[in-house]
C-alpha cells in the first residue's frame, strides 16, 4: 500500500504537528514584590519605574474627594441619634401603632414602611413624606401577633430598622 508523500507532508506540517515537533515560544512573566514579599505586579513587560505608586491621600484630586466624604460623614447623622428623634408608641402595640418625629429627621427620611417579618407583606408602606406632617397612625388590629419591622429609608440610602411586636 502507497501513501502518497503529498498526504504525509499534509499531516506533519499542519500545525498541530509542528507545535509537537517545534515547541512555540513561551511569553516571560515579570513579577514584582514589595517589602514584605508580596507580588505586586505580575505581566508581560518588565515594570520600567522603580518609584513606588502613590499612596492615594497623595493624589490631589483623592485627597478632594476623601475631604468632601469626610465632611459628609461628618454632617451625616448616626443610627442612635436618628432614633432619639424618632417616637414610636405603645410597643408592644395591640390596636393603634403611632409614629412621630421632629424637624430635625424630617428632611432626611424618604420612605417609611411596616412589614411582618415571617412573611414580608407590606402593612404600611408611604414615599410622600411631607404629606404626612411628621406623625403615622397605623391600624395593627387587623394583623396577627408578631414581630413587625420597622423601617425608614434615608434620602442618603441608608435604611434603618427597629422591630415592633404586636401582641
């Protein structure tokens, strides 16, 4: 039996066989470490710098943008002084839940909702805060004994929660 030599010059030089016969070139890998051992760069091309990066409070417009966050930080209210703000009555609650707050948090809430926790249905749930002059009245004798939770949303996105139980 012939093999024609135009079959065999076929399959030893496609290019599967050649990568077995001729080993391709591989890529180098630089790597980088600092100090403490840790790989910090790793590529294809040598790191040409030696100066390491700078730190980011370096960087003018990092050190304005931490500002400016730092400040809002600052002007943000925290959970505890929102909630001293804020009056919820009677807990436990068995007909009447009633909700109240002052000036102070008025301008930060977005939203205010009431859900039943083992179910997560909705029993209040109001976006038009300014419509509702500081003060809810919820109707729990409806709803069944458990725990509710309480939550109001802030413009900030924040979402702060306080459980209610109904007895």
């Amino acid at each position: 039996m012939k093999i024609p030599l135009l079959q065999i010059l076929a399959v030893t030089m496609s290019p599967m066989a050649i990568g077995q016969i001729i080993p391709q070139p591989q890529a180098k890998a630089y790597f980088s470490h600092d100090e403490a051992g840790n790989q910090i760069y790793r590529g294809d091309l040598p790191l040409i710098f030696s100066r390491v990066a700078p730190k980011d409070d370096e960087i003018p417009e990092v050190k304005a943008e931490l500002a400016t966050l730092q400040e809002t930080q600052n002007n943000t209210m925290s959970e505890s002084q929102f909630w001293s703000h804020i009056n919820v009555y009677p807990v436990p609650v068995k007909d009447v839940l009633t909700i109240t707050w002052n000036e102070k948090v008025n301008d930060l809430i977005a939203d205010i909702g009431l859900y039943e926790q083992s179910t997560i249905h909705w029993v209040f749930q109001n976006a038009r805060i300014s419509s509702l002059d500081r003060k809810v009245q919820i109707d729990m004798s409806k709803q069944y004994m458990g725990v509710y939770i309480l939550t109001f949303t802030l413009k900030d996105g924040r979402r702060l929660s306080k459980n209610i139980t109904k007895i």
